[in-house]
C-alpha cells in the first residue's frame, strides 16, 4: 500500500488544478450567470475536489464538495439563483479547500458551519419544489453522485476492517450512506433508500459502539453495498431490475437487533463557532502539471523512436564518410611522396595538387565536426526517446491497490483465512503492460485461494498455521519487472498432473519421459488442461491458467511455475518494462532480418552439424547434459532456409529459446547483434499474424519482424520432420589453432561473439572482466583479444593498457568491441594500444572476422 | 490528357496531386466527372479512385511475412509506418508474367489504414462519369464481381474500376482461412 502522504503528494497537483479552474470559472459565472460552460466546468472541478477528499479520506471536505456540487446543479436548473449569498458560500468553501492544500489540514470549526449553511440553502429550495421534480433529468446526476458514494463506502469498509475504530473513517462511511439514503429516497428508489438506510443505521451502531466492527458485518455491508451498486448500473442503464433486498436487509438486521434503532441524522457533536480566517487567492501557485492524453504520449513515444532510428542511419552515414577521409589521407601521403616539386611538369599541376590537398583538408574537418555534431544528437535523442518513455511509465500499485478488496471477498468466499502481503508496488511499468496485468493477477490469486490453499482445520492438522499466506511482490531487474506470486498452500503434484495430463489425452506418455518435475509442472499451462475439473481438484490449480500465460505472452512476458509439494506454489511473471522498445537478439534467417525478444532467449550455441542427433523423430543437441530439440526456423517459419554457407562448413548457429520450461535450439543463418528497437505493430490488416508479435524499422529503412517466440513453441511438433534437408559434415580442415580470448560482462553478448570466431574456424575463451580477462592471459596462451568497454572491476581501457605494459603479452592484438560509436572512446581505446574499434550496434559479423583476420596475419608476419 | 491508357507512359505523383486536389476542391456542377487512376495487371486494365490514392512509389524493399497467403507480399516502410503490400496480380489469380512490367506500388487509403498495391505499369489519369460505368467487368481469373463498381471503355480498352471498399475489406486478402 502506497503511503497516504505519498497519495497526497501525488495527487496533491491535480487537486491543485482543479482548485485554480474551479476559482476561474466562478469568477466568469459571477460576471455572467448565464455562462454554462463554465458552470458546467465548476462542477466538473468540484468533482474532482471531492474524489480528492475522499481519497485523502477527509469526509468533511468531501460532504461540503459534494453539496456545492448539488448547488450547482441547482443553479445549473434555475432553482437557486446565483445571487452573492451563494457565490460568498462558493468562494468561502474554496479558501477552505485551498487551506487543506497548503496544511493537509482540516479547520473543522469553518467547515462545520459553512456545510449547515449550504445544506439549508439546498434544503430550502427543495422543499419548494420537492413535488414537481422532474425525476427523469435528475437521473445521471444521482446515479453519478451515487456511485460516489457506494466507491467511499467499499473504501471506507475496507479500511475499517483493518482499523474498526477510526472515527473518521465510520463518520465518512455513515455519511455516505446517509447521503445515498436520501438521494435515493428522493429520486423515488424506495428499495435502494431502505437498504442504504439500514447500512447507515448500521454505521451508526459502529459509531455509538452498540455494534462492533466485525468482518462479517463488514461482509454484510459490502453485500449491501454491492446490491446497490448493481441497482445504479441497472438504473442507468434504463433498467428496471428486481434485486432482492430483503436478504442483505435482513443480514444487517441480524447485527442490528441489539440496537435501538436511532435514527438522527446529526452528523457529529456542533462544533465551535467559526473564527475568520485571512483568506488568500488560490490561483497565486505556479502550474507545475499537465494533462495530456495517452494517445498523444504514444505518438511521442513513436516520434522519438523514428527519430533514434533516423539518428542511426545518420551515424552508419558518417561512418562511410570517415572511412572516406581515411582513404584520402593514405592517398594524400602517396600523392605527397609521388609528386615531388622537382618532378612537377608544370607550376599548374603543383597549383592543382594544394587545391586537392585543401580541399581533403576542408572534408576531413567538416568531417570530424559533424561526427562530433551527430554524437552530441545521438545522446540528445537517446535521452528523449528514454524520457518520452518514462512518462508513460506508472506504479504497480494502481494494480495491486485493487487486489486487497478482492482477495478478501475471494478468502471469505472460499472459506480461508488469509493474510495478503504486497510489495514493492512503487514499482513503475509502462501503462500499457499495467492495464492489463489485473486479469492475470487476479486470476491467479483466485486459483490459489480456491485450489492452493487450505482450509484453516486441513492447515492446522498438516502443522500450518491456520491463516495462509500469499505474496505478491514486484521488483525491477535490469530491463524487466519481475512479479512474484506465492502462497504456502498444497503445492502441485507434478506427477499427478502427468497422469491426468496422459489419461486426458493431453500429451503422450513418450512425449513426457525422462521430463524433469519443472518441466511437468509446465503443463499446468497447456491450453484446456488446467479447465478440467480433475485436474483443478488434484492440482490445486483451477481454470484457465492457460489463459494467464496467453495474457503474459501478449504483454512479451513470461510467467513460470514452481512448486514443493506441500508447502506452497510460486508463480513468476516476467515482464519487459515497456512495450515501447524490446531489446532484441537481431538474426538473419531466409535472407530476412528477424528481431528475437532477449526475454525469450536462453544461449547461442554454435555447433558443428555431427552433433546434431536423431532421437525419437526429432533433431537434437545436447547442451551440457540436456537434449534440447533442433527446429529450423526458417522452415518453422514456412521460408526456405539459405544457410548454404554455414552447412558447407559443417557447422551451425542456433538460438536456444525459450517458452515457460519449453526449450529448443532454432537454426540461424547469421547473428546480428543485438539492439534496442521500437516495436510497432504491423498495421491492422495484420493484427494477428502467426509468429509474428510486431515490427520494427531498421537503420537501414527496412522492416524487420519480431518473432512471437511462444507461438513457435504452439507449432504441431509432427511437421518438424519437414524441417530438414541434408546436414553435410564438418569440413575439419578449416579449424585453426588460433585462440581468442573474448571479454564481455554480458553473457549473451560473450556467447554470440564466441559464436561467430568460433563459426569462422577460432578457438575461443572467455572472460566476464578485465581483471578475469588478465587471469585468464596468465594462464592461457592467446593470439588476440576481443573486449568490451564498460565492464565491473576492470574496464576495457585498464585491460588494454596493463595488457601492453605486461612483457610477455605485449603485443598481443587487441580489439575494442563499444557499445556505440563515440569518438572520445575510439580516440581513447586507442590511445592506451587497442588495434581496432568496432561498435555493437552497428556490428556485422563480417566486420569483425575481417579485422580479426587482418590483425592475426600482420602478428604472424611480424612473428616470422 | 491522352485518350487511351494504352501507353506506358507513367504519371508522376506531382500529377496525381494536381488532380487530386482539383478534384478535392469546388467542382463545377456541370462537370460529375470523377477521377481514377488506370493500371495494368498482366494484360489487363484497371483503375481505382484517386480519392482513395495516397502516393506512387517504385518498387520498395519488402519484409516478407511469414504464414499470410500468397498475395501478401509483406509489410514496407511507409515514412516510419508499416504498411502491408498486396501482390493483386495474384490475388485475382491473373497470369504472372507481363509484358513491359515496370512494378510500382500503389498506396491507397482506406478508412485510417495504407495499403500498398503492386500493380504492372501506371496508366493514365481518368476523368469518367459515373454513368459511364456501364460495361461488365470481365472478372478475369478468381476476381469476384464485388471487388468492382463496374468497368468503361477507355479508347481502345476496357477498364475495370476496383471497388476499394469492398476489395481492403474481403476476408480473403488478409487471412488463410476463408481463402
């Protein structure tokens, strides 16, 4: 739960808006009555004061907004004039308001006396014309103010059952029910005036103490509520409805028999008259807020990434421009040696010739100049892309605010008790991933309370005690948010669920053996499995877990299970922190450029062909012990595979991906690097396109596809024979005995770069560090080294210079594989000795082995 | 204007332009005539209302996308859009080959989403009045008579006017199944 302070904090701006809007639009409204824009506008300002006192639970504030707000609308009709009495009680109730702003404080003795007026005000006019009310076009404002007041109510509840005794909260609660009581009576709802009279009786026995707050008379008023609210929604739908009050009357009877009925209507003790108060402008306060729609943001969003892509051609752009000048200075040196004054025919060539060289000059500046422009654009943009997307980013806890309220209905509708625990819910994701998190969340807890959890006499037989617990707690992880969901319930039985799963056709008995207990819980999540009504009972998991995986999967999450039998269940849901960008794994399959969302994979291996196996109808690899599955995602994709040159050789890339516990190694043509990108979807004639979850606009200007990862895992396994055409061998005699140590902190980034030294015929070793970096060249014997940058303990520069200030390995070549292009870091890099200066984003393979080739030649011919 | 879409003489965008916006501006009442632009499939004629035409591209770089029928070419880039592209060559099951094939992508406009339609060759700019629209489109290959509002003669040749509508909005572009 969010801090009330913080709400305060937070809200505390918009409240502050409305107040300044509120105060403008009464002073129009005093020069011209007639102005119902801006009596529409005050209202809808009041509106929004009111939501903000009640939810800074201050009922006093809110009941003298919610009066003005029914002033108004009298006005707005023409029975109450808008004469200076009323507007003095407008501007009065404002300074209040203002004054609670500055001090989060209520001054009860002018409130008090100001709502007494305003009620009698309000009060005298509807006696007038009680009679000849025109119902029909009261209705959307009752129902408006009514739903109001059944939202402070369910609030008011739910915090009364954690704190029964918080008089302010009971004086809110019965005020709101004595409110909807009299609206209702007056819009002629006799059955909702009974019950929201029988729920403010029942208030007032909490307030005189002749009832105590328990949670089944919370329940009882909740249910109350709930029936009024499902009156409202008929209400205003144009319904009529029978809903049967007469139980919930009866349940809060049931508390109420004790009691006197007492039906006073006096809010609470009369308080002292009201002292002046200097009363000051609201409107002096700077706007330091702005509202703008979602649809605006996205459009931001999409802008800064074009302009980042923009940005990248620009620098790929520059960089052949760089390479360009570097071509002239070698020419410019020949030219200078070639052409000797002497040897000159003519004072016109020599003429010529300075022209040439002035003019390579003026390039080659203009030239570093605009690399330095195009540098300082690049962070520009980067950070506006970063900052756009941070607007969009909201805490977890307008979510998990939402969940206590249901878990408690869920733990008293199934019988359980329960202590609901919630962290870390200041989180922040992107708005889009947050709207559609509740579903899921929810879906799960109810499975856990219904199936999950014991009930208290099992609990306390089997040692537990009786009130369970679940968890839900959320953090961030580098560019992921993590949810963890987990409850001390029965656990799955993995075995149990493999008998129900083969019983129920599901999955074949051979298609399970040798499955580990991880991998057979996974099948909680097959499609229509979890919705048998056996397997709920066993698993301890009820319907449609399928389905909470299906929403994960659509937000570009993954959600796992893992159980002790006995001892509870936990589920984790990843999820990216945006939808906005992925960072994605970029490969070359068929001759397209597919993006691999990072989350979904697990290693690059890259393997001569021999050890691809036949086992059971399918291709295999072992990966350190574990047979994982080969596909060909070319073919999976239904695309001829072009991975001529790569087989030839006997050797292939794979991308070992994952879904849930679902595994394979999928056949790349090439790797590409990996990069953020900006997702985009693939206009609406494609919305839902197999195997493919979006778009993205490269550098280059083409579109490249995000693979939809777990729907290559839904892929029927029987066509995968299908998949394969010839696996020639490995021609051995390419390999060489050269060795490259690579250094990278990334794991992903190490694996994809041993990837292709080693597809290229290299031995390769690793080190996640500088320092491990120089361990290893201890101990090892090298011929070149690949390293990153910014590294933990060591960075690249340190390694680069201690490794030429180290006799033995001095001349070792090193290449600096950055991040991105900088000059600082290329002019430094090299600097301290490195021999190149690659960059990752931009990094194409065969780049790379060119350099490396080049580099390993010159050493051997220095060497000889 | 030439009289006859028979040539291969392609209009540029500038001229599309032009018409559109005289088109778009005040019509004069005695003038109902309606623009389209003409295009050649294979060996036949069409044309589509300049209303709906957004721009003229040659053949860009196109994304293939995997399991989408035949037609769907693929997804290109629109100006940092994704913008899907339709082979209707194929879609109307005509013969692949052409004669004087000069591939251009027609952009099109339908509702708020872009289309891009590879057609042979561009033709002429077209000014026919709707009553005009009196012949039979001769539904060549799997074409369905929807797809069209009708077809007229333009000199020597018949013209068969798409119905956008219609064609952006048949289940059968899009998807495998109802193919």
């Amino acid at each position: 739960m969010v801090e009330e302070r913080d709400i305060f904090l937070t809200l505390k701006d918009d409240y502050r808006e409305a107040l300044e809007h509120l105060n403008d639009a009464l002073l129009r409204l005093e020069n011209n009555p007639q102005d119902h824009d801006s009596l529409k506008d005050a209202g809808r300002q009041l509106h929004n004061v009111k939501g903000f006192a009640n939810r800074m639970r201050a009922p006093k504030l809110g009941q003298l907004a919610h009066l003005l707000e029914e002033v108004l609308a009298s006005i707005k009709q023409d029975r109450i004039p808008l004469d200076d009495a009323v507007a003095n009680l407008l501007f009065q109730a404002i300074d209040i308001f203002v004054h609670y702003l500055r001090t989060r404080e209520v001054p009860t003795e002018t409130v008090a006396p100001l709502v007494e007026e305003v009620e009698a005000k309000l009060f005298s006019v509807m006696e007038e014309e009680a009679a000849e009310q025109d119902l029909e076009a009261l209705l959307p404002d009752f129902v408006a103010a009514a739903r109001d007041n059944v939202e402070a109510i369910n609030q008011g509840l739910y915090a009364l059952e954690k704190e029964p005794s918080n008089d302010d909260t009971l004086r809110e609660v019965y005020r709101n029910a004595h409110s909807l009581k009299g609206s209702a009576l007056t819009m002629g709802f006799e059955r909702m005036g009974r019950l929201a009279h029988r729920m403010e009786d029942l208030f007032r026995a909490f307030q005189t103490g002749h009832v105590r707050v328990t949670p089944d008379a919370c329940d009882a008023l909740f249910e109350a509520n709930d029936a009024i609210s499902v009156m409202l929604d008929t209400t205003a739908a144009g319904k009529r409805m029978r809903v049967n009050v007469e139980i919930s009357m009866a349940r809060m009877d049931d508390f109420l028999v004790e009691t006197t009925s007492d039906d006073s209507s006096d809010l609470e003790p009369e308080a002292p008259p009201p002292e002046p108060e200097a009363s000051t402008p609201p409107v002096t306060q700077p706007i330091d807020t702005v509202r703008v729609s979602t649809s605006k943001l996205d459009e931001l969003v999409n802008l800064a990434g074009e302009a980042v892509i923009a940005q990248i051609r620009l620098a790929n752009e520059l960089g052949v421009l760089a390479n360009i000048c570097d071509s002239w200075q070698r020419l410019r040196l020949r030219a200078i040696d070639s052409f000797h004054p002497a040897a000159a025919e003519s004072q016109g060539d020599m003429t010529l010739l300075h022209r040439l060289m002035e003019l390579g000059d003026h390039m080659e500046q203009t030239s570093l100049r605009l690399q330095e422009s195009a540098e300082y654009a690049g962070r520009c943009t980067e950070s506006l892309q970063h900052k756009s997307m941070e607007i969009r980013m909201l805490p977890l806890a307008l979510v998990f605010d939402t969940l206590p309220r249901a878990v408690r209905d869920l733990s008293r509708q199934f019988n359980k008790q329960l202590d609901f625990q919630v962290e870390g819910a200041q989180t922040t994701i992107d708005k889009r991933i947050l709207e559609q998190l509740g579903d899921p969340l929810i879906h799960l807890l109810r499975n856990a309370l219904d199936h999950g959890i014991e009930s208290p006499e099992v609990r306390r037989q089997s040692g537990k005690p009786e009130t369970a617990t679940i968890r839900l707690r959320a953090s961030q992880e580098g560019d992921k948010v993590i949810l963890t969901l987990e409850d001390d319930g029965k656990g799955i039985d993995p075995r149990q669920l493999k008998e129900v799963a083969i019983s129920k056709g599901f999955i074949k008995e051979s298609e399970v053996t040798g499955w580990s207990e991880v991998q057979l819980l996974d099948l909680i999540f097959i499609p229509g499995l979890s919705t048998s009504a056996l397997v709920t009972d066993i698993s301890g998991r009820g319907m449609g877990t399928d389905v909470v995986r299906a929403n994960v999967e659509r937000l570009k999450g993954q959600v796992q299970v893992s159980s002790d039998l006995n001892k509870g269940t936990r589920f984790v849901i990843s999820l990216p922190l945006t939808l906005a960008t992925v960072h994605a794994l970029m490969v070359c399959c068929a001759g397209e450029i597919l993006a691999i969302p990072t989350l979904s994979v697990l290693e690059i291996v890259q393997a001569p062909t021999d050890e691809i196996k036949f086992s059971q109808g399918q291709r295999v690899i072992m990966l350190r012990g574990e047979v994982v599955p080969v596909r060909n995602l070319a073919r999976t994709l239904g695309w001829q595979e072009r991975n001529g040159e790569m087989l030839v050789r006997g050797r292939a890339m794979f991308v070992v991906l994952h879904s849930g516990e679902r595994k394979a190694a999928f056949l790349v043509e090439e790797l590409l690097g990996e990069q953020e990108i900006v997702t985009k979807d693939l206009g609406s004639h494609l919305q839902k396109v197999k195997f493919v979850a979006g778009a993205t606009i490269l550098g280059s200007g083409t579109v490249a596809l995000i693979l939809d990862v777990p729907q290559l895992f839904l892929q029927e396994q029987s066509d995968v024979s299908h998949e394969w055409s010839h696996w020639p061998t490995e021609d051995r005699s390419i390999q060489s005995s050269q060795v490259i140590l690579v250094v990278d902190d990334q794991a992903m980034t190490r694996q994809m770069e041993q990837s292709i030294l080693e597809a290229a015929g290299y031995q390769v070793i690793t080190a996640e560090n500088g320092a491990d970096a120089l361990d290893k060249l201890e101990q090892l014997s090298c011929d070149l080294v690949v390293t990153d940058l910014h590294m933990p303990k060591m960075d690249g520069f340190t390694l680069t210079k201690e490794i030429r200030d180290k006799e033995r390995i001095r001349d070792l070549p090193i290449v600096i594989v950055a991040p991105t292009e900088r000059q600082e870091d290329k002019r430094r890099g090299l600097e301290v000795g490195a021999d190149a200066y690659l960059v990752k984003s931009s990094f194409d393979q065969r780049e790379m082995i060119e350099t490396i080739q080049t580099l390993l030649e010159q050493e051997t011919h220095q060497g000889q | 204007m030439p009289d006859s879409p028979t040539g291969p003489g392609k209009k540029n965008l500038e001229q599309v332009g032009r018409v559109r916006t005289n088109h778009i501006g005040p019509v004069s009442l005695d003038s109902p005539q309606h623009q389209y632009l003409s295009f050649r499939l294979s060996k036949e004629w069409y044309a589509l209302s300049v209303d709906k035409l957004v721009e003229i591209l040659p053949l860009p770089r196109i994304t293939r996308v995997p399991s989408v029928p035949d037609h769907v070419l693929g997804v290109m880039n629109l100006r940092g859009e994704v913008v899907s592209a339709i082979d209707l060559k194929r879609f109307f099951g005509l013969p692949r080959a052409a004669p004087h094939s000069d591939p251009t992508i027609v952009v099109v406009e339908q509702g708020e989403v872009r289309t891009g339609l590879l057609v042979d060759t561009i033709g002429d700019l077209m000014g026919v009045n709707p009553e005009e629209l009196n012949e039979e489109p001769p539904l060549v290959g799997g074409a369905r008579r929807s797809f069209f509002q009708g077809a007229c003669r333009w000199g020597e040749v018949l013209v068969s006017i798409i119905n956008l509508e219609t064609l952006l909005q048949s289940e059968a572009l899009f998807s495998l199944e109802t193919e």
